[in-house]
C-alpha cells in the first residue's frame, strides 16, 4: 500500500495509510473549531459543520496543491458578524456568493502571485499572531456555560481533571512519535485520552457541551433576499473583506505548506478552489471559511501530503454529521485542545526570536506590529496589509537614500552627473538637491547608466530640471537610458520635455 499512485496526481506516490488516518485527526481537530465559531456568529451549529464539508471537500479537489485544509475559519466569519446581526442569516449566504465571486476572479485574472509581495517579517508575525489566537481559543475552553447563557471558569475538581487530560495529551503528542511514527500522533492522543474518560467514567467537559451535531444532508437553497441594488449596496463590502481575508489567510497557508514540503502550489488555481467552495457554501447553507493554518499543520505532521486526506477529513464530517455524533459529543475536548495546543507552539515561529538581535530594526518592528493586531483585532487581512504598507515605505526610505551622483568635466567643458540608484518618489528631492545649477556650464549631461527611472515622480522631477537648465539658457541631456526608461518617457511625452542624447553605436573592423 505505500507506494501506491496518487488519485489525482500521477507522477507522485502516496501512503494510503497515512492519508487515511491524517483526515481522520484533521476531522477530530475541525470540529470544534467549526462549532465554536459558528456559535459565536450567532449560527446554528451545523452552519459551522456545513462548511467544514463543502470547504473541506472541495478545495480538496480543486485547490491549488495537496497538504492543504480549508474549513469553517473564523477568520472569515468574524467579519460577518455585523452582517449577521443587522440582517439576518440570509444576507450571510448571500454575501458568502459574492465573496467567492471575487476569489474566483482573483484566480481567473491570475492575481493570486501578488502574495510573493509578502515580506518574511510579515509572514513571521502573521504566524506568530495566529499561533496566540490558537493558543488562546484553546484556553477559552477551561470556560463552561450554565443554562442561562454565562460563561465561568472551571474551578476545583473539574478544572484539575481538564488540566490533566490536557496535559496527558500533550505529553502523547509530543513523545509517540519516539515509538512509533505509523500512526498519528494526534490520533493517539484522542483515542487514548477518550479511552481513559469513558473506562473510569471520568466527569470531564466533552463536544456536546459546545454544541450538538447530529444533523441531514446540506440542502440547496437561494438565499432569500430582495435581488436589488440596494441589497447589493449592504453586503458588497462584507463580500469584498471576506474575500480579501479568505484569499490572504489560504495563499499564505500554502506558501508555508511550500516552505515545509519543499514543494510548489499554484496561487490561482486555489483562488479559484476557494471561490467556488465559498459559492457552495451560500447556496448549501454554509457560513463559507478559508485555509486553517493549524489543521493543515495537524495534517502535515500526520504524514500527509495528498490531496486524499482532506477528502477523507471531509467525509468523516459529513458521516459524523449524519450518523456519527452521539459519539463523537462524548469526545473530551480536554483531548481536542492538547492537540491545538501543541500546533499553536508548533505554529509559533521561534527561529524569529532567536535571529532576533540579528534582524533588522524595521523588520522585528513590522513582525511584532503584525503579531499584536492580529491577536488584537483578530483580522488577519488587515495586519497584513500594515506589515506589507510598512514594509514597502521602509524599503522606499531605504532606497531614497542610495541616489548618489558622480560629477565630472570633460575636455569639451561639458558636465557630466553620472546616477547611481533608482530615481523615484522617495528619491526625488535627494536627486534634484544633486545639481548645482548656478555653477553649471551651458551643456549638462545626465548618465542613467546605473540608474533606473521608475515612476512618474521621476519623469516629473527630470521635466522641472530640464526646465531650470532651459531657463538659464542651458541644455540638460538624458543619456545611458535603458529600454523600460526610454518607453515611460516617450509615453509621457505629452507633459514633459527633456532631451535624450543618443547612445554613440561603435561598429568593431573585421579581421582581414
């Protein structure tokens, strides 16, 4: 069985066995995850676990590389709360449509490379944030909720047992793989942990304190909305940032599934996966989701890596929901929560504190303001987008700083500013600052050679030069222009006015 061919790739071999048992974990570990965020959403929880199947399933088959696992993320969710709440659940599936409308043009259009735009510090905070996020959530689940809706901590007896359990499963994860590395260890741990609670009728806090989960086949169904411009108006945004958030979470989580299997996903192909996932989901009666960054990970360190595994995980979900939960509701969520502990300190990227002393300012800078706001504000869209807006106004602060110019007369008493770095936005008034007007002779000559024009703050800044020099009855030429240089300037020409001085073209003398 270990060296069978892949299902849907036939160049790559596959374990059966481990594929089998890794979604079988990545089921356990999704479940939870699905139900408390649906619930937090206001949701019914099969809502949650609808999407888990249809995300799951889908991005499975479709998405851009194997290892990958999408599900009921509450990072999309959460910024549909607001909509939830004002609208009603039929806003949601319909806002779910149009998110994956989006995603799907994000993938057609071929925009997904834009995320190689993603600095490495942006990429460790973001980790290192969602890893707080998992770590947390987890702790959140010491809380039990009485019948009147309040939430407490566990306390005495009950807290002592859960602490254990917890304890017990984290130990298992961390030392079976010294045995054994045939069987998950994830797996091994619930299986153990759930083994020991039912044999000595342990009291502990189990899934069907969260919610329960028996449920019927997803029906399809059209959200029942007025299809109007107005209704448009209201759930286009929510559209758009679920989108964007789902898009940034599950292109991220498959540049890391890149890093760790040393292996290559197509960005567009899982833009459009997750689109129609997504679009599944508002007609199937989904609460839509993206990648899940720690079941990915739960599924990679089962031994994973096809796509076989996330279609068994959703399967095993939808068998859960249909035959499966009153046992699956006496699981220990003691056990459940070991499991994410441990992908949360596995998540956690410690090589970024140990290079700490050795990064520079602005990157430890951009990684840590990354990090807070994603624990802050839970919005992993939008730390992104600031730790990418504050890389590049470093990066442009950097290069602002390198234009130099060489000056020199040659023998004709023609001056010469040979530029050294980009002239651009940044850079600009360094540039102009270069040349000394006054004291010029009547032809300047200006040498890109190791140069680039890059913007049209450029070109304007070269126009209001040729300008000075016209004014004071002086020449200013342009010369060593590259082919890009030459093409922005022509395509400017309307508003601008400077002279290229053509390159001298030496022909070499045959040998007779």
């Amino acid at each position: 069985m270990k060296n069978t061919i892949s299902l849907f790739d036939f160049s790559k071999k596959i374990n059966y066995r481990n594929e089998l048992l890794a979604g079988f974990t990545v089921a356990m570990t999704m479940i939870p995850e699905s139900l408390s965020f649906a619930i937090l959403a206001g949701l019914s929880p099969l809502t949650g676990l609808y999407a888990a199947f249809m995300m799951g399933l889908i991005t499975a088959v479709l998405g851009g590389r194997s290892g990958m696992v999408s599900g009921g993320a509450g990072a999309t969710v959460v910024v549909l709360i607001a909509l939830i709440k004002s609208h009603g659940i039929e806003y949601l599936f319909a806002a779910v449509v149009l998110a994956g409308v989006f995603q799907m043009m994000v993938g057609v259009f071929k925009l997904g490379k834009f995320v190689r735009l993603i600095p490495q510090p942006v990429m460790y905070g973001f980790l290192n944030g969602l890893a707080i996020i998992i770590f947390m959530a987890q702790v959140e689940q010491f809380k039990i909720t009485d019948s009147a809706g309040v939430s407490s901590w566990l306390q005495g007896m009950p807290l002592y047992i859960m602490g254990g359990l917890t304890a017990l499963t984290i130990i298992i994860v961390y030392f079976f793989p010294k045995i054994t590395k045939a069987v998950p260890a994830s797996l091994v741990a619930i299986i153990i942990v759930f083994a020991i609670v039912l044999g000595f009728h342990i009291p502990t806090k189990t899934v069907a304190d969260i919610a329960h989960i028996s449920g019927s086949l997803p029906n399809f169904h059209i959200p029942q909305i007025p299809f109007t411009l107005e209704t448009l108006q209201i759930i286009f945004p929510y559209a758009l940032v679920m989108a964007g958030v789902g898009l940034i979470e599950s292109l991220l989580t498959l540049s890391m599934v890149d890093e760790i299997t040393n292996s290559k996903g197509n960005a567009n192909r899982e833009s459009v996966a997750q689109g129609i996932a997504n679009m599944a989901n508002g007609f199937f009666g989904g609460m839509g989701g993206c990648a899940m960054v720690a079941q990915t990970l739960v599924n990679l360190n089962a031994g994973s890596r096809a796509r076989l595994s996330g279609i068994i995980a959703s399967l095993m979900i939808l068998i859960i929901i249909l035959f499966g939960a009153p046992f699956i509701e006496k699981i220990p969520m003691a056990a459940l929560v070991g499991v994410m502990m441990v992908v949360a300190i596995s998540t956690f990227q410690w090589v970024s504190i140990r290079i700490a002393n050795k990064m520079p300012k602005s990157d430890i800078f951009i990684g840590v303001t990354v990090a807070l706001i994603t624990v802050i504000l839970h919005n992993l869209a939008l730390a992104v987008l600031v730790g990418v807006v504050i890389a590049a106004l470093v990066f442009a602060w950097d290069n602002a700083k390198r234009i130099r110019a060489r000056k020199s007369t040659d023998e004709n008493g023609v001056k010469h500013y040979e530029i050294y770095g980009p002239l651009f936005f940044g850079s600009v008034t360094a540039f102009m600052d270069k040349f000394d007007l006054m004291e010029d002779p009547d032809e300047v000559v200006v040498d890109f050679k190791e140069s680039r024009i890059v913007d049209m703050s450029a070109i304007d800044a070269l126009d209001k030069l040729s300008k000075r020099y016209s004014q004071h009855n002086k020449k200013l030429y342009l010369r060593h222009l590259s082919e890009d240089c030459r093409k922005m300037l022509k395509n400017a020409e309307a508003v601008i006015e400077v002279n290229i001085q053509e390159d001298p073209t030496y022909k070499v003398m045959p040998e007779r």
